[in-house]
C-alpha cells in the first residue's frame, strides 16, 4: 500500500492539517512505511469476531438531569486568542 | 536526603528530621544544577514553597499522610491551574489550565508539593521524548542516550533524585519503558483505575496514569492517593481501591508466572533476555512456579495499535483548532486557513503522522480494512490475556527488546521508534495492569522486566514487585554523578 503525494495532500486537508509542500513527498513515504506495517492485520480472519472498542465494555454512566457546573464562561475564555462580549472570534465565514 | 523514599521521607518529615520547605529547598536546588538533563519545562518553585509550608503546618498539627510534605512532579499532560501545561506541544505552550486534573486534586489534598510539569514526548506521542517541543531529555545513565517517551521527563526526575516521585502516562508503554531506560519502577494500572480527567487525551481508550518512582513500596502509597471513582471521568470505574501497601510482603510461594514463548523470540537481544531469566530464577528462589504459555495473536499488538492509537488522536486533537485556546497563527485570511494553519504549526512532525494515518483509517472506504479490522484483532489480543490469566497469576517478559538506545539513533525512522514498543503495548489494548521494576543491566545501562496482572490487581502486581525488590538492590542504584 503506497500512498501517493495528492493522497496525502487530502487527507491533510480532511484533518485541516498544514503540511510544508517540502515535506509531502517524506509524509508520503512514511505514511506508506505505516500502512506497510499494518497491512498484516489483513490476512487475519477476523469473520466471527466482535470488534472490541474498548477494555472494559462499559456503558455510558446515567445521573440525575440537574446542573452540576457553574457558568466559568469568563475564566474559559481569558485563554482564548481572540473574544468579545463573551462570544469566540473567527475570520467571517459568510460573505 | 534526596536518596531516601517517598516511605522513608514520610518518617524524617513525622520526626521533625526535617521539614517539607527543607526537603522542597533541596529539591529545587537539584532541579537547578541538573538542568542539562532537560527534565522539567516548568519548576513551580513559589508554589512549590508555599505548599512545603502548608504541608509543615499540617504536619506539626499531626493531620500528615503518607505524602503530605513530599516534593513530587508532574508529568505536563496532567492540567494545573494556572500554570503552563504544554503536553510537550507549541500548540500548548501558551496554555495555563483553568483547573486541575483529578489527579493533581487528589495529590494537593494529600499535602503533597508540586515540584514543577515534566517534559515529554509531544501529545505522549513517541518512545524517546525526541518529539517533544522543549527539546529531548536526557538518560541520567548515559547522557548520549535517551530517557524513553513519553514520559522520558517523568523517569529521568525520578532516577536523577530531582524528585522523589512523579506521574506519567501509557498509553502504549509510555511509563514501563522510560521506567525500564531510566532504572526505575512504573506503574500502568488497570484502565479506569485512575480518573483521566483533566489529562489531555491522546487516545481515549488506551491512556491511563500511574505513579513512577523509585520503589515499589513507594509506587503503592502514589497509587493509593491516584486511584478511585471519579464521577467526573465517564471510563472511571466505581470499584472500591484496596490497601496497596498492606499486602506488599505476602508470601509468593505457589504463585505461578506465565512466560510466553512470543516474548522471547530473535526480536530480544540474547543480554536482555539473560536479564529477564535471572529474574525470574529469583522468583523461583521465592516459591514461584514458572509455566510457558503462549499468546499467538500478540504479534499483531503494533499494527493493531498504529490504526487504534492515530484513530483516537486525530479525533482527540481535532479540538486543537486555534479558536478557543492554544496557538493561533497570524492573519488568518478565512476560516479554513485559521485552522490549518493554527494546527500545521502548532503541531510537530510525530504529531502529524499520527493525525494523518489516523484521518486515513478513519475515512470513507478504508474505516473497514484498518480500524474495524484493528479492534477485531484488538479482541483477539485481549482473548489470549484471558486465556493466559486464567491459567496463572502473572505474566512475565521484557519491557524492551535493547536497552536505552542512543539520541538520535531511531528519531529519522518512525516505524524503527514504533518498534521498540512491541512488549508494551499488547497490555494497554488489553486494559491490564503492568509494571516495570529494575531487574539488571546490559552495556551498563538499566534493563527493566515488566509484570502483567490480571484487571484490577495492582495490588498483586506491587507485592510480587516489592519481594523482589526485597531480594535484589537493582533499584538501589544511582546513575553516576548523581549521589
């Protein structure tokens, strides 16, 4: 399984992820590396077994429908780059 | 003073020997003139004193536990209010949590003083602490070598006496291995043990803390305050935590030890596996019986993990986006370029590895091939623990097939670094508990061996360690230029 440098640029921009064009072609080579590595999972027969998501098969927790955190909105927000009147703030989105 | 143990510094605190702002002064000291080894990104030195002296007070008041007054360290994955907790990451590094983990919670109510963050491997991604923003640390042992990752930071504090006792996490070996590099004990408990709330995640379904440090003895009292339900943590699991420390000299005689034969193929130099031999004849020296067993699946633990693993993390890091906190870049010009700019610098090159093959697995027309495929032979690895778990008491083997490898050496070959983890990292897909105690060393560096305990049975893991630290003086010694 080879990964070619497009492939690679796609899944970058799926993840929303910069990558220096310097650096796609060793991305790529690497990735394949990976995908190499696990490619041994393929000839297992896996047809009857259940997928295991996690080791202890919990279930989700349920509790009372009551407010359990208070409003920090203001502490929460002190660490955000840019903010006003308590609102997140982005490049516009709509034109 | 700074060779005795958490169990030993707990006593000259009671006796008034000394006092916590002597023992936090002459930890702090240390930290200072051991700065090349690149432990810590952040000394907390103001509150460091501050809780000494609140420890002192409840110590003179006689409200002192085992850990009140002792200078313990964090690894930086664990969030602290108020101060830089950077997961080893630029993305982080303007980053003061608003509040603490669990974890640290529970440590500052047990009067515990916090040393300073500890370095580590970027996102707990990586085998070396090479990955991480701050610069590698390194092996107080050979200091052309490296620590082990992720909690390389962690184990090399511990080793080189700068603090009595630290955290890390596993997610994939990422505490038994620096322990194994470094000399030291480390404990991966069983997953939900301990609360993973407010540690940053990497991959939710394998991550889990536990206590790093010199002894055995001294891992159970840090377990013992880490350990319990945690509301606040949907996987933590609402069973009762026994005395850890309560069983640590029971008798090991009729404990059986599976050795499985996969351990021990060419993989493991002939050294290391003399290491774990010799460790194991001690054990039949105590009463122990040894079996062979076999886990046939184990050899597909890193491929199954390098799907499960990045899976997680390009999930997990995903909220890393440049809008509500951490590295924003300049000038974005839209949306899209706020984002994948904020995150392509934010992140290092293990980072985007793993968010990328994680994205991949995960994406329309592969999510069958590799992550279904990978949790179907998950289970199958988990199949052959219980199998093997219900025929002895525990498991033994290598932490690591080499000792600690040079700076450098695997840093250019990722599959190489991956590698290096193929003992660790059946346990955490599993959920089990292991540990890592010293056992030897080869070229003159430490060598660990790991035990593996069936679910929820630290307590078991800690009393076959301790008896065999009872016997041996491995984790007695001290990397020179140390003492």
């Amino acid at each position: 399984m080879a990964l070619t440098t497009e492939e690679v640029n796609k899944i970058a921009y799926l993840a929303r992820l910069g990558i220096d064009e310097q650096d796609v072609d060793s991305y790529a080579k690497e990735l394949s590396g990976i995908l190499n590595l696990v490619e041994q999972m393929s000839s297992v027969n896996t047809e009857q077994v259940t997928p295991m998501a996690h080791p202890m098969d919990q279930v989700q927790r349920l509790r009372v429908d009551e407010v359990t955190e208070g409003d920090q909105r203001a502490l929460f927000q002190a660490q955000a780059p840019d903010v006003e009147a308590g609102l997140y703030l982005v490049p516009k989105v709509i034109d | 003073m700074h060779n005795q143990t958490i169990a030993e510094l707990a006593k000259g605190l009671q006796a008034r020997e000394f006092s916590s702002q002597e023992l936090t002064t002459a930890h702090l000291a240390r930290i200072k003139q051991h700065s090349a080894l690149n432990c810590f990104i952040t000394v907390t030195e103001v509150e460091a004193l501050a809780q000494a002296k609140i420890a002192d007070q409840l110590i003179s008041d006689g409200k002192a536990g085992p850990l009140t007054g002792i200078p313990l360290a964090h690894k930086d994955i664990f969030c602290t209010q108020g101060i830089k907790t950077s997961c080893g990451s630029k993305m982080l590094d303007n980053f003061q949590a608003p509040y603490n983990a669990t974890v640290i919670e529970r440590f500052n109510q047990a009067g515990a003083v916090t040393l300073g963050k500890l370095n580590m491997d970027e996102f707990a991604m990586g085998s070396s602490n090479e990955t991480s923003f701050f610069g590698p640390v390194k092996n107080p042992w050979d200091h052309s070598a490296v620590p082990g990752g992720s909690s390389g930071g962690s184990a090399c504090a511990v080793a080189a006496r700068l603090a009595v006792g630290a955290t890390g996490t596993d997610t994939g070996g990422s505490i038994r291995q620096p322990a194994a590099f470094c000399g030291i004990t480390g404990l991966k408990p069983t997953y939900g043990r301990v609360s993973r709330y407010g540690m940053i995640a990497f991959a939710s379904s394998l991550d889990q803390g536990g206590p790093m440090t010199r002894t055995v003895e001294d891992a159970a009292l840090m377990l013992q305050t880490m350990a319990g339900f945690d509301s606040r943590d949907s996987t933590s699991v609402d069973k009762p935590v026994p005395d850890y420390s309560k069983g640590l000299n029971d008798s090991l005689a009729g404990l059986k030890i599976g050795l499985p034969k996969e351990f021990f193929g060419d993989n493991l130099n002939t050294q290391m596996a003399q290491v774990v031999e010799d460790a194991v004849a001690e054990y039949t020296r105590l009463g122990a019986e040894v079996v062979e067993v076999s886990m046939p699946n184990i050899n597909l633990s890193i491929p199954a993990y390098y799907i499960i693993a990045p899976a997680e993390c390009s999930a997990n890091l995903s909220r890393f986006d440049g809008v509500r906190y951490g590295h924003r870049c300049e000038a974005p010009e839209d949306l899209n370029d706020l984002y994948i700019r904020s995150r392509g610098e934010g992140f290092g090159s293990e980072v985007k590895r793993r968010i990328l093959i994680g994205t991949y697995a995960l994406s329309t027309g592969y999510y069958d091939a590799y992550y279904l495929q990978a949790q179907k032979i998950r289970r199958l690895i988990s199949d052959d623990f219980k199998k093997v778990l219900s025929e002895v008491d525990v498991v033994m083997g290598p932490v690591t097939p080499t000792p600690a490898f040079g700076l450098g050496e695997k840093s250019g070959d990722p599959i190489e670094m991956y590698l290096s983890d193929m003992y660790t990292i059946a346990v955490n897909l599993a959920g089990l508990p292991a540990l890592s105690i010293p056992a030897g060393f080869v070229d003159q560096k430490p060598v660990g061996l790991q035990i593996i305990g069936n679910y929820f049975e630290e307590a078991r893991l800690l009393n076959v360690a301790h008896r065999y630290q009872q016997e041996t003086d491995w984790h007695q010694q001290a990397p020179a230029g140390i003492e």
